[in-house]
C-alpha cells in the first residue's frame, strides 16, 4: 500500500488576503526605498551669508543652496529685492521670507532669500533696499560674487 501526502486544501478566502498582505509588503519595501533614495539626494546645508559677507566670495556646487539673510523693515515700505542674478547660475527659490524681531506692529526683522545654484560659471547677485515704487537710488544695496563648481 501506498502512502499518501495529506492534501490540504485552502479556502478561497484565503487568497486574496495573501495578495493584499503580498502588495502591501512591495509598498511598504517601495516607500523604503523612496525615502533612502531620497536622503542619498539630499545635498550639503544651505551656505548662509549675512551682512557681514556683503562683498565677498562664494563657492557653490551645482545644485547647492545659497541663503542671504538680511535686516529689514518693510512697515516703512523698504524691502530687498533681487537687482541683478545671472540666471543660467542662479535661481531664486520661492518668495523672500521675512522674519519679525518682535509681535509689536512695524517691528524690524530679518528678510531671507533662497538661490539654487543650476550651473557652473562666476557672477554677481546684487540685492538692492529700497521702496519699489520709488524712482529713487537704493537706500542699501548687497553684492556677493557666486562661484557655482
């Protein structure tokens, strides 16, 4: 007499909730991987100029970030704003940011702007303080020299 191998036999209930538990095993494997790809990308910290560094030199890398903060009111209806950028080297990202010293109303604080640097190349970004509706010279005016490698 032969033996024979038990047969088991699955309901059919079963096996859709092994294709669910099976998709949702590859998505959760592909977020991983979404997420790890995505920090590898992640470049270096954004280089940060202030006041101080107005007139300088920077190096960049393509795709680097360069951030410019610098003192403001714009309750007196003076704001910096972007004078000159050459823009096969640098982008500007987004709106400038204005950060208040205070909660008091016409308070002073800090405006920031963000550039991408997309190319490699030598240029200058000028930043001028000024009211734009004004045909007037700026009340201050902010140059650094951008090297994107």
């Amino acid at each position: 007499m032969q033996a024979h191998a038990p047969t088991i036999t699955v309901p059919r209930s079963v096996k859709p909730a092994a294709i669910l538990l099976t998709l949702l095993m590859v998505a959760v494997v592909a977020v991983g991987v979404i997420a790890l790809t995505h920090i590898e990308q992640a470049g270096p910290a954004p280089t940060t100029l202030g006041p101080a560094e107005a007139g300088s030199r920077v190096a960049l890398e393509v795709g680097g970030e360069l951030t410019i903060s610098l003192p403001a009111n714009p309750s007196t209806g003076y704001s910096w704003v972007v004078s000159s950028i050459n823009p096969a080297l640098l982008n500007q990202i987004g709106d400038p940011e204005f950060s208040a010293e205070s909660d008091l109303i016409g308070a002073a604080g800090t405006m920031t702007f963000h550039f991408g640097a997309t190319a490699a190349g030598q240029d200058s970004l000028q930043l001028n303080y000024l009211r734009p509706w004004e045909d007037a010279e700026p009340l201050d005016t902010y140059t650094v020299t951008v090297n994107v490698r």
